[in-house]
C-alpha cells in the first residue's frame, strides 16, 4: 500500500507541473529597449506590490495638458523592501519621478531604474540580472567613470 501510494504521488508530480500555467521571468531586453531612455514625473494613481514584479501605475501630464497613464515595471517587492521602499511610500497621489527604459511595443510601460519620492529619497528601483543596463551599478548622485 505504501509503495501504491509513493508511486501515485511521483507520477501526479511529474504530471501536474504540465498542467499548470508557468509565469516564466523575462530577459529586459525581451520587453524594454536600452536605446530608449525615459524621464517621468507624476503622480502615483496605485502600486501593485506583486510577484515577479512590483508596478507603479502613474500619471504623467504632457506639455499640451493632456495626461498620459504610465505603467512602471519595478524588482520584486522583497528587493524593494530591502532597498529601503515600502508600499506606504507611494500611495495614490503622490508626486514621483522615475528614470527607466521604455517598452519596445510603444505603450506607455516602462522598465524603472531610479525613483525620487516626494521626500527627496533616491532609489534604484530596478531588477538586477535582467539585462538592463547599468542594473544598479550606477550610485544616484555620483559619476562612474
């Protein structure tokens, strides 16, 4: 009975991984362009503190008055945590600026690098290992040579 039920269990693990939608994590090169850099500041309309990827939804009024509503993919929430953001830092309506790469496709998404919060803090917000460039080596306020 016990090897009955060992072998049951081998063949639904080895059987169910096909069955389930894989969320696979992506190159930033797959989605984002190096060549495109964007500066945008706005205000925060929500934050979806989510896994693979944290995401700043904001709005971003154009010199012509009409306002553009920006997506900004971040690192993961644990890394953000750990570099000193939290979620309380960016409620709805908060003025931010954000430094990124836009999205290949042209929507208004961006792959975000450095955020300013209203209370003057700088911090990289991106994801180490993507691809992007420079992923965090550059240190907001100084120059690298």
């Amino acid at each position: 009975m016990r090897r009955t039920l060992s072998v049951i269990a081998v063949v639904v693990g080895l059987l169910l991984p096909g069955t389930l939608p894989l969320s696979a994590h992506h190159a930033f090169s797959s989605e984002f362009d190096g060549n495109r850099p964007v500066e945008l500041t706005g205000t925060v309309t929500r934050m979806a503190w989510v896994n693979p990827h944290a995401w700043i939804y904001m709005d971003v009024e154009q010199a012509d008055g009409t306002v553009e509503q920006w997506m900004v993919e971040g690192g993961t929430p644990n890394t953000l945590i750990r570099r000193g953001l939290r979620r309380s830092d960016l409620p709805a309506g908060t003025e931010i600026k954000v430094s990124g790469f836009r999205s290949k496709d042209g929507t208004l998404r961006a792959n975000g690098t450095n955020i300013t919060l209203a209370d003057g803090r700088q911090l990289f917000i991106g994801s180490p290992g993507t691809g992007a460039p420079l992923e965090g080596r550059e240190t907001i306020g100084t120059q690298e040579n």
